[in-house]
C-alpha cells in the first residue's frame, strides 16, 4: 500500500524529474501503452488519434500533479478559461464585434498574467510596494485560505505562496494561443480535451520550450509513424540531453561552480573567473539538456517541439545570442511584445510607458533621484520632440534603429523578469538590452570612430584605475584594452587594405564569438538567484555575490595559483573544455553524427546507449572535488 | 531499458581500472526508494554539544558496498559538562566593567567574515559591556559583515592583496617567515618592506557597518618603528616595520577577535612567537581562547591513524598556548558535520565522529571547554539537513551566513548558561 501510495501521491520533495529513474520507469510504463492504444486493431485512424489525445492528457495531468500537487487545479483553471474565451473571441470576430473580441482578449490575458503575477511575482511587488513607501505589508496565500475552507483548517499555510511548476511556461502558451485565435491565424480547438493536451504535454510542461498552438494544435490531427530514423534521432535527443545535463551542468555545479558562487571570497581571482565562464556552460547546458530530452520523448510519441537552443555560444553579436538562446522564448516575447510595442515600426503609448515606469522604479529603489530621472527626461524628451517633429527628416534606417533598440530594451528588461522575481534579473535583462543596442551601434560605426571610441573608452577606464584602483574598474580596464586590442589589429589590416580571406574570417568570426561568450557571460554574474520566495534576500546575495565575483576578479588575481588551480581540478577544466569544444563543432559535424548515430543497426544502437548510460552514471556517482585552498 | 537492468543484474558494483572504478548500481538499489540520510525531523532536535558519542550509535556512514575504516573505540569519560574548564574566564567577566576582558577567537574559514565571532561579540557585549570588533588586520583580504575596511597607499587605493607585503603563519611556504613573528593573528603587514617602490605610507579606514560595530577607541599594535596617527575611522601608517594588527574597541567590556586563517589545521601556533602571544596575551588582559579547528583535517585524511596523529598536534597547540597565557581559560570548539559525494550521495566524511570524538577527549584531558558543532547539529547527516533550508552552503562544509548566526548563537548561549550554573 506504501508502495503504491509513494507511485501514485503527490511528495514535494520527490518531482518526476527527467534525471531520474522513476521518472524512466514512468515513461516506460506510458510508452508501453502508447503502443498498444496506436497498434490497436479495434479502432480508426481518427479515433485511435482521439484515444491517444485523451490518454496523453490524463498522462500529462498525472504528471504534473506528481510534480506540482494541487497546483494542477491552477493548470485545469487556464486551460477552462483560455478554451472558452479564445471560442467566444472567435464567435464575436465572426459576428463582426471587434470591441467585445478586443474585451474577451483583455480579459483573458488579465486572468493568465494576473495569475502568474500573484504566483510568481507577489513577494517581488510587495516587497517593492513597501520599500517605496513604507508599508509593511505581508504576502497573504488565497488559494490556501480557500483550501482550508474545503480541508480541515490549517491544512495550507496562508503565509507564503508556493509558486507551481512550469506556470511561466503555460501561461505563455495559453496567451499565445488565444491572442492567435484573436489574430485570426488559427481556428479555436473544438474539442477542449484536445486543448487541454496542449496545454499540458508532460515532456515540455515543466521547462519548455514554450510551443505555440499554431505549431502544436494541427500535430494532433496527423496521423501517427514513428520511423526507424526519428526513433534513432530521438533516442539521440535523449542521450545528448541526459549527458548535458549531468556531466556539464551538475558534475561542473557541484565540484566547482556552486561553492564559487556561494561563496566567492574563498577564491582567487581566477578561479572566480573560471567558474563564472563554467557557469555559462552550466546553465546553458542545464537547461538546453532538459529540453533536448522533452524534444526526444516528444518525439517518440509523434509529436514535433520546436528546436528551443542553438549553439547560442556561436553568436558573434548579442543579438544574434537571443536568436539562438531559448528560442521559444525569444520567438514568444518578439510575437506578443516586440511587435506590439511597435517593433522597428514605431513607438506608441506602450514604449514611453514601459521606459518610464523602469526609469521611476529604478529611481526610487537606488534613491538615486535625480541622477536617473533628469537624464532619462531629458532622452525622452529627445526621443520626443525628434519623433514628432525631425523623424521625417531622418532615413528609414535611422528611425528604424531608435524604435527597434528602444522596444528591444524594454523587451529585455521585460523579459529578464519572466526568468525571475527579483531585481538581478531585471539587471540581467537591462544589461543585455544595453550590450545588444551598444553593438548594433559599433556595427554600424566606420572603422576611425570605432577607433578613436575605443581608446576614448579604455583611457577613461585606465585613468579610473589610476585614480580609484578600485577592482571593478580593473577588470573593465582589462576588458576594454582586449577590446582595444583586437580592434586595433583590425583598423591596421583594414588601413592596409588587407582582402578577407578564409583565414582573415575565421580569425574574426573566432573574435567575435568569443566577444559575445565573454559579454554573456558577464550577465550571468546577475542571472543566479538564490530564492523564489523572499526577493529582499534574494536580491542580497545575487547583488553581494556579484559585487564579490568582481572584486576577486579585479583585486585578488594571482597568475601563481593558476597552474595549481589547473592541475587540482583537472577534471572540472576537462569536462569545461570538452563541454566548450563540442558546443563549438561544426553544425554539419553535429547533424552528420546525429544521422549516424539514428542509421545505426538496433543491435549497435542497444549497445551504444549502454555505454553512453554506463558513462553518465560514473558522473552522477563520481567523488566530490575536495575543498582546495590556494589563496590565503 | 531491458537491457540495462540486464546490466544491473550482470555488471558487477565496481570494476577497479587502475587508479579509477567503474561504478554500476545493482537493481535492488534503482528500485529503492530515495531516502535523505538527514536523522532529524528539524532543526529543533538540536543534539547537545557535550554528550559524547555513544560507542554503539550508527557514526558509519560509509557507502554501501565499501570498506569502511576501522575506526577504534574512544573512552567516554565522566565530565558531563567541559565548561567547568571556563572558571577563570567566568570570574573575570566581573572586572569587565573596570577594564578590558579579551576573547580571542581563532579558527579557520568557517569563521571568515566574522562569522560565529561576531554572535559571541553580541551577546557577551550585551551583558558585560564592550565596543568595537576588535583586531582586525592591516590588510584584510577576506571582508566582513562587521566593518568595510579600505586601503590606500599614498593616497591611492589598493585591493588588499596588492597591498603591503603579507607573511601568513598558516599560509603557503612564501608567505611565511622565519622569525616567527607573526604576532598576535598569525599573520603580518610589513610596511616597506622593499623599498624598491618607494616609501610607503598607508591609510586604514575601517567603517563599522553594524551598530555592535560601533566603538570608541582604537589600538595599533605594530612596530615601534611604525608611526601612526588616527581621525575618526581613519588611521594613517608611516614608517619601516611590521603591523600585528588593528584593534577597534572600547576602554572596558568584553573585546571578541575574529581570527580566521584560511584552510589551517590549527597546528600553527607552535611557529608564533611565544614572547609576542605572552606579552598580547597578559597586556590585553585575554581570559579566553577560543580555538576553532579540525574541518580542514578531514576531507584528506581518511586514516583514523591520520586524524589521531593531527589531534595530537592540535593538543601540542592547546599546550603551547596554555603556556603563553596561563590564566586564560581555552575553549575548542570541533568541526561541525561535513558532506561528501559518493556514488551520488551526499554522506558524512567518516572520520567526522571520530575526529569530535578525539578531540573532545583530548580537550577534557587537557583541562579545556569542548563545544562539539557536529554533535549539536545532530551527528551525521545534519548537515544536509542545514542545506536544504539554506543555513548550509552547497558544498556541504560551510554555513552560510544564517547558519552561521545560528551557531554562534547557540556557542555564545552554551557559555552563558555556563556562568549561571
């Protein structure tokens, strides 16, 4: 009876995670009886799809209540509200009411964000209400207090709010869903068992990547083949996903990257620097493994997830990073927020809106009144007048430049905060709104004023150290004169009238992948939070581990302890390397060794995925890397 | 999957290869059920910093399958309670109010950033009075909570570590001297060392940045040979000659140093001049060393002959120290519970029970306190306990800062409750 109870109840302390055995055990055991509802003689095609649909749902339900317990009423609440409104939407377009279309939209999209926002963002909004006025006001739990009237009293605490799995996630879906029934570019899904299927496919509930209906809703329709190649590629997803996940993400966390972050001060400069890159490996490996796996197991059940990361570490310029990273993503927040901001067409109401709440709330947070409003009055007042009246005037080009970057930032800070309630990530986000306008702006310099801005940069930055000394300025000295460097060698060879060739091109296409890896993985010293519940505390440790980070890097350098440092965690800069060397192979290499790998005879594939798993095991079991100190 | 619980059912647990294994789990260990190590419900089953290990309780927590160290059997005498050893200190709380009664609280970086220290400050202060945080060092590369501390050599500011040539009793061997003049905090600022650069003079500014931090005057113990003036919370150095260390407190109450050395056995003391810790010692009126060691010892040593051999010399330590201040009492405090990864889980290095357990026998037999971290927290296991709910860092060894509030705490409160018995 334990037995069962343990198989089938909800425990908080043991989700179905993809690293897990259970959770294999679990898919098995749905796979098994997926085979047998489409091999099934009884039925037609379209029944057998409809069987499928519904066993799959109630697979997906099972699922997420093993994950997130009775959060799967939230999830149910959504997929009721989304199905019925996106379905009204559609009879008020086809009886010509655009206003009460345009209402049923507003107020679907209310629902969806508002729930996400009590769940995700309540600790983050109060704490911010009361630091800018005074308040004292305290988190209070809804949902637990109506469940106490259903339960025994106290059964839930009203005091904290649990934030329910995967709910950034499904939201997005839903919204997506019904602004394309509102746009016209999909018809409602008839059936709300169908839609309730997608909303809650289990493999990309949890962590994406974010499908939207238009892709996923007609894949319920097809009919269902998995051939002998997409079985192999499949299993190739899996694999791929398991071993990034364990032996780049959590072998390179545990050994290394977590006791830097926890606490920096215990390293040296260059080990703080190596686990800062690390950790860019890390979570990109973390989650893009995750997502690898949902892809592979979508897959083997027929349905296609769309591609959610690409090499992001290839990009040569930020933007590009964000057309590479979360994909999913950066498709939603283009399609459902950078667009209707204006994109590069225009600015409206909605772009000085967002600009000036970011500007008044950071204002008040830093206390920094006037040194943040003036300036950003003044801009905008720029932005203005030269909007209204001299855009005319301006190339298309040019106007097309200022909308673009100004949507694009509040896109980036926007979307800084769907990663997480606290203000390091609305830095993160800024930040890299920052770097991409910044390079959009070098890119489209003439080789002298790259030149003379350069040296003006790293002059100003060297005479900062010279006068302050302090670490911060440092390494951004360090920073800019590679910059500084690299650029010059550049302006020389174009001075020179030097030709591109393969060489020439790759030397540059290798600097500016390794810029960009460089650039992001700066941001990533705001990107690690320690806690979804509490923001003040949150907000603490990302900001004193990220000034810490910076202060080691740019005061507590030793060269003498690098080689020791190499030699004592020579498995960690292995699997760093080797993690960094694979990310960095060819495509074409990657798809030939994918297609090989599916082309394989069933005997040969049975064995290599033995040894791939007998592998990953040895990661999961490997000794921890004692503490070692080499800074005194 | 069939194929692979074939394997689990043929493969063997280990295959040596050389100096690696090759690890497979059985099928009885994928079906079972994941199950924490951690032997308490919460926090508030607290184990008792003096009751010894049982010879009988389960301090194994070796891997299954592994060959677990014999670890001897360790007499469990009758003191019930070590604090009888802290008399001395006891009594001299009742001239805090007169003058100045010192604690020196050594250990290594489990106390970094004024960790634990800061707690017994707090609430040895409350009572006795006493301002200030004491000595801190010239160059202090390791910031604290208590107070912000800048550099500037000639009027430019420097990262501590670019700062005046460093000598570490507990540091690597370039870093040590041959003098044994370390002073007081096992570490030294030398100003001008080399003159090559020129004559330095070097600004201290030391900013206390929480109110217990707050205090009214300041010592300098350095050099003859070094000249210093102060403004405020600014203190200007010039001068050739070493300097032992800063000190910001008041005229009376309780004065608790935070001395952390980094990565240290505890086995250093011996390599301090005696006459500088005699002379600290009885002209700064210390009536109490705390000594906080043991941590460092275990992740690389999995010998019990080892963890014996590195007591002895800790009680080598205790010895000396004894010697250099006679009528201070002495209180150890031993390493708390500390994790390691094998096989995927995390577990209790093995030689932590028996490392408190030495320990404690050791500091019962040389007449001083024994304050057992890993017994209070609950034995083995606890500290995994302690991470998942963020008073433990990720690596399984160090508090964070909230745990290690609540171990000062509970250290400072032990000591009290000592004087009231």
């Amino acid at each position: 009876m334990d037995f069962l109870r343990h198989i089938l109840a909800f425990n908080s302390e043991s989700p179905l995670l993809f690293t897990q055995f259970y959770f294999w055990a679990f898919f098995a055991l749905v796979f098994s009886l997926f085979a047998l509802i489409m091999n099934g003689r009884s039925a037609d095609g379209k029944s057998r799809l409809h069987l499928r649909n519904v066993y799959l749902l109630f697979v997906s339900w099972f699922f997420y209540y093993k994950t997130s317990g009775l959060f799967l009423l939230i999830l149910a609440f959504v997929t009721l509200s989304d199905w019925i409104i996106a379905s009204r939407i559609k009879a008020a377009i086809s009886h010509h009411k655009p206003q009460i279309a345009k209402a049923l939209l507003a107020l679907s999209v209310t629902i969806d964000l508002g729930l996400l926002a009590y769940f995700k963002y309540a600790y983050f909004f109060t704490n911010m209400v009361n630091d800018l006025f005074g308040t004292g006001f305290q988190v209070f739990d809804i949902f637990a207090y109506i469940g106490n009237g259903f339960a025994e009293a106290g059964r839930f605490s009203v005091d904290t709010i649990v934030l329910p799995v995967g709910i950034s996630f499904y939201i997005f879906q839903v919204i997506s869903y019904t602004a394309d029934v509102y746009r016209g570019r999909i018809q409602p899904v008839k059936n709300i068992l169908d839609f309730g299927f997608y909303v809650s496919f289990f493999p990309q509930l949890v962590a994406g990547p974010i499908v939207r209906a238009e892709e996923f809703i007609p894949q319920l329709y097809k009919p269902y083949r998995l051939s002998r190649r997409v079985f192999g590629v499949a299993v190739f997803w899996i694999l791929n996903g398991l071993a990034k996940k364990i032996i780049m993400s959590d072998y390179l966390a545990v050994n290394l990257i977590d006791r830097v972050f926890d606490n920096p001060l215990l390293f040296s400069g260059f080990e703080n620097l190596f686990a800062l890159f690390a950790y860019s490996l890390q979570v990109y490996a973390d989650f893009s493994g995750y997502t690898d796996i949902a892809i592979g197991i979508a897959m083997l059940m027929g349905f296609y997830l769309p591609m959610n990361f690409n090499s992001p570490y290839k990009s040569q310029s930020p933007q590009e990073f964000w057309r590479r990273w979360h994909m999913s993503l950066g498709r939603w927040l283009k399609t459902y927020l950078y667009i209707p901001l204006g994109g590069n067409r225009e600015i409206g109401f909605g772009t000085y809106f967002w600009l000036s709440l970011i500007a008044f709330v950071s204002a008040a947070l830093t206390d920094w009144w006037w040194q943040i409003l003036v300036p950003f009055g003044v801009f905008m007042a720029g932005v203005f007048v030269w909007n209204k009246w001299i855009s005319q005037k301006a190339s298309i080009e040019r106007r097309k430049l200022l909308y673009a970057n100004l949507n694009s930032f509040i896109t980036q800070v926007l979307g800084g905060l769907w990663h997480g309630a606290s203000w390091n990530f609305i830095i993160w986000g800024g930040i890299n709104g920052i770097g991409m306008i910044v390079e959009k702006i070098w890119r489209g310099m003439n080789w002298h004023v790259r030149m003379v801005c350069i040296s003006l940069l790293c002059g100003g930055l060297w005479l900062a150290v010279y006068y302050t000394n302090l670490p911060t300025w440092r390494l951004f000295a360090v920073w800019a004169s590679i910059i500084w460097v690299g650029t010059t060698v550049r302006y020389v060879y174009h001075l020179c009238k030097g030709s591109d060739n393969r060489i020439t091109n790759g030397l540059s296409t290798a600097w500016a992948v390794i810029q960009t890896f460089t650039f992001i993985t700066f941001t990533r010293l705001f990107f690690r939070s320690s806690s979804n519940l509490d923001p003040a505390t949150a907000n603490e440790v990302a900001w004193a581990t990220a000034k810490n980070m910076v202060n080691q890097i740019g005061g507590a350098w030793s060269n003498a302890i690098i080689p020791d440092f190499l030699w004592e965690y020579r498995w960690v800069v292995a699997m760093f390397v080797a993690g960094m060397v694979i990310h960095w192979l060819p495509t074409n290499w990657k798809r030939r060794y994918r297609l090989a790998f599916s082309a394989m005879p069933l005997w040969l594939m049975v064995i290599a995925v033995c040894i791939a798993i007998v592998v990953i095991y040895q990661f999961v079991t490997a000794d921890m890397q004692p503490f070692i100190y080499f800074q005194f | 999957m069939a194929c692979l619980a074939a394997l689990c059912m043929v493969l063997p647990r280990r295959i040596a290869m050389g100096d690696q294994e090759l690890r497979w789990p059985t099928l009885a260990e994928v079906l079972e059920t994941e199950e924490t190590i951690a032997s308490q419900d919460s926090l508030e089953n607290l184990g008792s910093p003096e009751t010894p290990e049982s010879p009988d309780s389960p301090v194994s927590t070796a891997p299954k399958d592994t060959v677990a160290p014999v670890i001897p059997k360790v007499s469990v005498d009758s003191v019930t309670d070590s604090r009888m050893f802290l008399a001395a200190f006891y009594a001299s709380l009742a001239e805090s109010s007169e003058r100045v009664v010192r604690v020196v609280h050594y250990g290594d970086s489990q106390i970094e950033e004024d960790r634990m220290s800061q707690q017994i400050r707090e609430k040895l202060q409350a009572l006795y009075g006493g301002k200030g945080v004491g000595l801190v060092p010239l160059a202090q590369t390791i910031p604290t909570r208590s107070v912000r501390q800048e550099l500037r050599m000639n009027g430019r500011f420097t990262a501590p570590a670019q700062g005046p040539r460093r000598y570490l009793v507990y540091g690597p061997k370039h870093d040590q001297r041959t003098d044994g003049l370390y002073g007081v905090m096992g570490q030294v600022a030398v100003m001008n060392d080399s003159l090559v650069k020129g004559s330095e003079e070097i600004t201290a500014i030391v900013t206390p940045l929480i109110p217990t931090a707050r205090y009214s005057h300041w010592r300098v113990f350095a050099d003859t040979s070094v000249h210093y003036t102060f403004a405020g919370d600014t203190v200007q150095l010039s001068g050739r000659g070493a300097v032992y260390g800063l000190s910001q407190q008041s005229e009376t109450g309780v004065i608790v140093d935070n001395i952390p050395m980094r990565g240290c056995l505890g086995l250093v003391f011996e390599k301090i001049d005696s006459a500088q810790l005699s002379t600290f010692y009885r002209r700064e009126n210390v009536k109490l060393i705390i000594m906080q060691y043991g941590g460092n010892a275990i992740p690389f040593n999995e010998k019990p002959t080892t963890i014996s051999a590195i007591v002895k010399g800790l009680r080598e330590q205790v010895r000396y120290l004894q010697a250099c201040a006679p009528e201070a009492s002495i209180l150890f405090i031993g390493p708390s519970d500390m994790l390691t990864q094998e096989e995927g889980e995390w577990i209790t290095y093995p030689m932590v029970p028996y490392m408190d357990q030495l320990l404690r026998k050791m500091a019962l037999e040389e007449n001083i306190a024994y304050f057992s971290l890993y017994r209070w927290m609950g034995g083995a296991g606890s500290m995994l306990k302690w991470q998942e709910i963020g008073l433990a860092g990720s690596d399984g060894v160090h508090f964070t800062r909230a745990g290690a509030r609540k171990a000062g705490n509970a250290v400072a409160d032990w000591m009290l409750e000592g004087i009231e018995n």
